[in-house]
C-alpha cells in the first residue's frame, strides 16, 4: 500500500539505532564480566578460595581460630650468599622457577601457600576448609619437595638445598591490610614450624615430635 518515504526512513534509522545500542551494551557488559573474571583470579592468587568468596560477600573482618592445623616452612640454604655472586634477572628466574615447582605441588596436595619471605616458602594444611589428612598431605609434599629440588638442580646443574620444618597445632588466621591485604596466620605452631627449618639439617625434613 502507500507509503510515507520519510516516516519509513525514520522507522528505520530508529530500529538500527536500537541495535546499535543494544550491541553496545552487550560489549559493555561482556567487558565488565571479563574484569571481574580477572579480579576474582587475582583475589584466588592471593587468598584462599572460601576467603576470597567472603571478601566479596562484603565481610570486612576476617578472622578465625583453627585448633588443629599443619605448618611447613622451606628455606633455600645459603641463598643470600648465591645471590650476592648472580646477575639480578638470573636469581629471579631461579627463585621463579624454584617457588613455581612449589606451587604446583601445593596445588597437586590441596594445600594452601600462604606467603614466601625472601627465599622461604611457608604452606599449610588444614584450612580454611578443615581435613583429617593435613599432617599427611604436607608430610607428602615436604618429600616432593626435595625431589623436585634434585630435578632443578640437574636442569640448572646447580646445588640448591632445602631445609624444611612442619609443626602441628592451633593457629590464628585472618586478613590484615588495606589496600594490598594479605591472608597470614599467627600462633607459636608458626613459631615452632619456622623454627624447627632454622634449625634443621641441610637436605632433611625436621619435625616435632606431635607432627
């Protein structure tokens, strides 16, 4: 039938607009998605994964009591004095690929890292989510651990040693921070497990005597 050319038009331009929009606002939202992805991953890289979902929840303070748990400390002996005879750039590679192998295992163990301080490692088992095999999973990743300094060593035909110390017992854990927070725990387990690397053998696992 007859129709107006102009009015056509319009129509027209007016359900293009829309569409426009429309693809618009789904990129909008597509991008804003993606942020959140990368957030939520930076936050998993950082904190547990129960903790990190509190954290979103809107918790402001994070804190808990845990009765029984395992800590494990891991030190690279002699380190400092490796690093003061190496090129900057070769002893962060080297620590990379050292803390990387650890990683994997702490994830291969369903353990958590808590933190590394300078050339220690410190991991735990047994929270946030409470188990009856923590001691084992650490005792079992303590030993990876060693094998997986030997196959370094004969990648880089290097001579890195650990010294590993694993006490069992109460901790403190929570978040501290602002604005670069981190998930850490307090309590003399964590004294007793750092000391007990402190002051252990070259290459060995020493544990207490309730571990």
């Amino acid at each position: 039938k007859p129709f107006n050319p102009l009015l056509l038009r319009a129509r027209v331009e007016t359900c293009l607009e829309k569409k426009r929009l429309h693809d618009q606002e789904t990129a909008y939202l597509q991008q804003i998605q993606m942020e959140r992805e990368k957030v939520d991953r930076l936050l998993l890289n950082i904190l547990p994964a129960p903790v990190a979902a509190r954290l979103k929840q809107g918790e402001s303070r994070i804190v808990d009591s845990f009765s029984d748990v395992t800590v494990m400390f891991a030190d690279l002996v002699d380190f400092s004095k490796l690093a003061a005879h190496m090129p900057a750039v070769e002893l962060v590679e080297m620590l990379n690929e050292v803390f990387s192998e650890f990683d994997h295992l702490v994830a291969e163990h369903g353990l958590e890292k808590i933190k590394t301080i300078g050339d220690a490692y410190m991991v735990v088992g047994g929270l946030p989510i409470p188990c009856p095999d923590h001691a084992q999973a650490i005792g079992a990743m303590a030993l990876d651990m060693l094998d997986a300094m030997q196959r370094i060593n004969a990648r880089r035909k290097s001579d890195l040693q650990l010294r590993i110390g694993i006490h069992i017992g109460p901790v403190i854990a929570g978040i501290i921070g602002h604005n670069k927070f981190a998930y850490d725990l307090w309590g003399d387990t964590v004294n007793l497990a750092n000391r007990l690397q402190a002051n252990g053998l070259v290459g060995c696992i020493q544990t207490s005597e309730i571990t």
